[in-house]
C-alpha cells in the first residue's frame, strides 16, 4: 500500500515538476518520500531556492505561508491546510500594533511560528536555528519586542548581553508537555546518554539540558557526538531521522506525550491528492507579502548558529 501510493506521488512529482518539503516533525512515511526534510530555517531557504514549479508543502500553515512569500511566482499547496500552528494563532497583527505603540523605541524579533501579518509587522524574523544570532545582529535598538514564544525569548534572552526583552505570553502545547521531571526520569535511567532540549521547553527544562538546539541542530549534533545516547526533549517526529541517519545510537524521547497533532495530519493519501488536483494552493496577499518578506529575507541573510 504504501509502496503503491509513493510510486504514484513519485510520479506525479516528475510530471508536474513538484518538488516535497517537510519538517522534522512528519509522518516518517512523509519524510521519506520528501525531496527535502529539515527545520524551519532549512525549509525556508529550500524554498527560496528551488527551481520546481510546483511546491507541495507538508508542515504546519505558517511554513507553507513562508515558503509562498519567498517564492510568490511560485505554486505552494498544501496536502493538509487544516494543519495549523497554536503557537502561530496566539498572536494577532493587532496585538502585536497595540505592543509597539507601548514600546516605539524597540525593535520587533517574531519567531517564523506567526502569520504573514504579524511577519509584516516585524523588523526581523527568526527561527530556533539563529535567534541568538538575529537578537545580536540588532545594533540600533536596546529594546526587543520577542513575539509569540515566551520560552525561546526567554533562552535567547539568557544568551544576549545587553538587551531589554519585552515578551508576548505565547508558547507551545506540544513543549509545554515535556516536564523537568520526564528528563531527570530519562537521565537516571540512562546516565550516559547526552540531553538535547528545544528552546521551545519550559526554562526548568532547558536547565537541565546538555544543548538547546533546533531540530536540524538536534540531527547534526547527533551525527557529531561521541555519546551513544541520547535523550531527546522536543516532539517525537524527530526520532525518526535521528534513527535513520544514525543506526548505531540510540535515542530516547524526554517524553512520549510531546506529539504534535498538526504535525500529522498530513498523510501519504493526502499528498497524493493534493499532487493529482494541485491544492490546497496558498495565498499571500501581495503587500503584505512584500513586507513579511524583507523580515524573513534579513534572518535567511544571518544564517544559523546551531
Ligand atoms: P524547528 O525550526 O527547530 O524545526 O522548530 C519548528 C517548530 O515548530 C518547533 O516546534
Ligand atoms: Fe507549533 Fe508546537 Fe506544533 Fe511546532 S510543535 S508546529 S510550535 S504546536
């Protein structure tokens, strides 16, 4: 069944000059049918620098969204629309107008989880692949509005010198699952095992951690390390290339309960539909495209520092 329905999809992709993006957090069914599997950063300069005609995105709404403002000339689907990001719809463009006119001496840092809107009404997007770097790469302001995440405003602001953070009271469901004692339960039970967390977990989690990294800084700190264990604190799609790339470790979720529902909506029959009728398309209005598009282009420029 599954080999039947990727024949098709592999297929339809070479006709139709598609090519499949999907985060670390897929279905692993999804990640390996995918031409290009990594975090949001990397999806997003895969984005900008592919030249299919077609992109067929199999994430959460927002990374789609961004992939359509980089690469507006382009036709961005989603197999599953519906896959949202509760993070993302915490903040509004609104909320975020009513935070700046309280702060107008500061600069806006929005974490890529937020919608084209609230992008529009960014100085500089980031990701939690470069946030520090983006924070530091602010040389004109003391003052920083960090929006929606409170927890990775909170660990980049442990990392910065000399900046006034303003938070907005936004966070994830799924990191918010993952509790400090799930991570000393791990530790003890495997004592020589590395502990990566991602920033999106509570202080009292990144606290106990050996490295807060980005999914992808995750994957490449796997490949790197000596340890042969290692405890794994963000949702549990991940394990799946951990595993994959890295046969001789092994890998142990901080806990089985940090799934993302959003994240595995998007299934292989619905990809295959979506090739075959070439929806569901996304759609940016144009200004405000053209200006989430100058924040997101200002981090692709700083790159990652995981
Ligand atoms: P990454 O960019 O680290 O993959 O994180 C995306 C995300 O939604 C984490 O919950
Ligand atoms: Fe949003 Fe959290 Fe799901 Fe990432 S894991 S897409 S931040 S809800």
């Amino acid at each position: 069944m599954i080999e039947e329905l990727a024949g098709r999809i592999a297929e339809l992709k070479s006709k139709k000059n598609a090519v499949i993006l999907a985060h670390n957090y897929q279905r692993g069914e999804i990640q390996d049918i995918a031409d290009f599997v990594g975090d949001s950063l990397g999806l997003s300069i895969a984005a900008s620098k592919t030249k299919a005609k077609l992109i067929v995105f199999c994430g959460v709404y927002f990374m789609a969204e961004t992939a359509k403002i980089l690469d507006p000339d382009k036709k961005v689907i989603m197999p599953e629309v519906n896959a949202g990001c509760p993070m993302a719809d915490m903040i509004t463009a609104e909320g975020l107008k009513k935070l700046k006119a309280e702060h107008p001496q500061a600069r806006v840092v929005c974490y890529v989880n937020s919608s084209a809107e609230v992008k529009a009404g960014s100085d500089i997007c980031c990701t939690s692949a470069n946030a520090v770097k983006v924070v530091n790469s602010i040389k004109d302001a003391d003052e920083i509005i960090f929006v929606p995440d409170k927890y990775l405003g909170m660990y980049t602001q442990s990392k910065v010198k000399g900046k006034k953070f303003i938070f907005w009271e936004g966070y994830c469901p799924t990191h918010m699952r993952i509790l400090p004692r799930d991570i000393e339960k791990q530790k003890a039970e495997h004592p020589a095992a590395k502990v990566v967390v991602h920033p999106e977990c509570r202080p009292e989690v990144t606290a106990l951690a050996d490295e807060v990294l980005s999914t992808e800084g995750m994957i490449n700190f796997a490949k790197k390390a000596e340890a042969r264990e290692i405890i794994v604190g963000t949702e549990v799609g991940l394990l799946h290339r951990l595993r994959k790339e890295n046969p001789g470790k092994t890998f142990y979720p901080a806990s089985d309960l940090a799934t993302c529902p959003n994240m595995k909506l998007t299934t292989l029959e619905k990809l295959l539909w979506s090739l075959e009728e070439e929806r569901t398309e996304i759609i940016v209005p144009q200004a405000i495209a053209d200006r989430a598009r100058a924040a997101i282009q200002r981090m692709i420029e700083i790159g990652r520092q995981d």
